[in-house]
C-alpha cells in the first residue's frame, strides 16, 4: 500500500506545499528528512511518531 504525507495539512511559516507519496517506510523516512532539512526540527522519536501518525493512504484516480 502507498502512502501519502502532506506538508500542507501542517502548520509552517514558509507555506511548504510538498507531498510525499510511496511506500510506509519511505515516506517516513523522506518526510523526516525534509522536516529537518526544510523546517528546522530535530530528529526525535517524537518527530518521527507526529509524521507517521499523519499518514494517510493514498488516494488514486483507479480507486475513484
């Protein structure tokens, strides 16, 4: 199953609009990355847990 993360459903003083989609471990892994690297937060089991837990499956035009 894919899944997506979403920079905009966040609050963020640089209105990011970034979307992550792939596979669980992946998008965990890219989002923390660009927390980091794009808004300044630390790598923390708190970081890591906020963003998994913002996780939604994603949404195709196949589904529909």
């Amino acid at each position: 199953m894919r899944y997506v993360v979403d920079c905009r459903e966040q609050p963020s003083e640089n209105n990011c609009t970034l979307t992550i989609a792939g596979e669980k471990e992946e998008v965990l892994k890219a989002a923390v990355e660009h927390a980091i690297s794009s808004h300044g937060h630390t790598d923390s089991e708190e970081l890591r847990s906020g963003i998994e837990s913002g996780l939604k499956p994603e949404q195709t035009a196949a589904a529909s």
